[in-house]
C-alpha cells in the first residue's frame, strides 16, 4: 500500500526566509502526490499536484514541490514566506480506489 | 462553481445521541468522499460514492455510520449512538472523472463535538 511520511510536524521561519516542507513517500507503483494547505478551522486545498511529466510542478501562492524518484521525496518549497502561509500542510499520495492517503501534517508558523 | 458545501459546521452532542451531516459536492463532479480528521492528525477516508452507488468503505465505518447518497448529488453521513471517540472533523470531498478524477476538492468539514 502506498503511503506518505512528513517530517517535522512543526516548522518556524522568518518571514522573507524560504521555506521547507519534508515528504516521502512509499509506493509499489508509479505514485500520484499532493500537497494540500489547511487553514483554521477550515477545509484542505489544493496546493499543487504531480501526476506525471515534468518533474517540478509549480503551485498556488508560489509554492513548488519537486518529485525525486531516486529520493523518494516531493519536498514542498517557497522561496519568501508570508505571514498569510502559516497553516497546516499535508502531503498526500492516491492509493487507488479512488482514496488520498494523507500525511500527519506540518503546522508553519511564521515569525516577523 | 460554488465550491463543497456541509452542514452544520459544528454539531454539539452528548454521547448516545444520533447526528447527521449533510455535503453537497461542486455541481458537476460525480464523485464524492467522506474523510474523517481528529486533532493533530491527517484526514483519513471512510468512504466513496460514484454517482449514487457506495463503491468503497473503509473499515473505520463501523456498523454505527451510514452514508447516502441519493439521486447522486448531495449526501449524508449518518451516525448513530454517537461515543465520545466520534469527536473530529468530517470532511467531505468531490472530484469529477477523467483526467481530473485525482483532484478532490474539500469542503469546510464540520466539526463533531461529542460530550
């Protein structure tokens, strides 16, 4: 079965600094992968996704996430945090059957 | 394109009690999930509909919940003689076929409290 691994359930910059989001994943067979973004008390949306093909995808809010098969990882990066990007994010890879398998999370605060 | 909609997007209860919630998934997306979230913790499926028929169900779904979907459009999440372990966020997702089936888009949740 395929699933996912964050890293560090909680991440603080600066605001202005880049930011690192750590996941990996485990799969049997080529994997779909997700990054979505949840703001309190509120519902998950899509960051960005990689299906197939190029190998950087580019997101919402200028977030990228890169998928590196010899790493296993789709890290998730900004280049400049803003304070409006503290939130929950979760990595998520399709297990077929129509079902995400989602990761615990990492929660990002922002300093100013 | 409204986006998911659910309601109430918070339910008090006390423990024994039978609640229900109700989603109603972007119009013209065939597909709709039900995930469950507790505190600190990612979402986890429990269920999927295509159109109005129940393809896949987790074994989380213990017999105490039921899900419709009648007519394939809005659905419910039903759960009888709730326990305090039911506390967490049920959220509820759609996506439509094709090359586009992996993108499920969410729904604000609601929030179950069970005292």
């Amino acid at each position: 079965a395929q699933s996912v691994t964050q890293l560090g359930s909680h991440v603080s910059v600066s605001e202005g600094a880049l930011v690192l989001l750590r996941c990996n994943y485990s799969s049997s067979v080529p994997p779909y992968l997700f990054w979505y973004v949840q703001y309190p008390n509120q519902g998950l949306q899509l960051l960005l996704k990689y299906t197939t093909g190029a190998t950087l995808v580019k997101g919402i809010n200028g977030f990228e996430a890169e998928f590196k098969k010899s790493e296993t990882s789709f890290h998730l990066t900004k280049p400049s945090a803003h304070m409006s990007d503290a939130a929950e994010y979760f990595c998520a890879i399709y297990q077929g059957a129509q079902k995400l398998v989602f990761g615990q999370g990492t929660r990002l605060t922002i300093n100013p | 394109d409204t986006g998911v909609s659910q309601n109430p997007r918070h339910k008090i209860t006390k423990r024994g009690q039978n609640v229900t919630f109700r989603c109603d998934p972007i119009s013209e997306h065939n597909r709709l999930y039900w995930y469950r979230q507790t505190l600190g913790q990612g979402p986890e499926f429990l269920t999927y509909f295509q159109n109005e028929a129940q393809l896949e169900k987790s074994r989380l779904l213990s017999d105490r919940f039921s899900a419709e979907r009648p007519k394939g459009s809005f659905s419910t999440l039903e759960i009888q003689r709730t326990e305090q372990g039911d506390s967490a966020m049920y959220l509820c997702a759609s996506s439509s076929g094709g090359q586009f089936t992996y993108e499920q888009y969410f729904g604000p949740g609601t929030r179950l409290t069970v005292t």
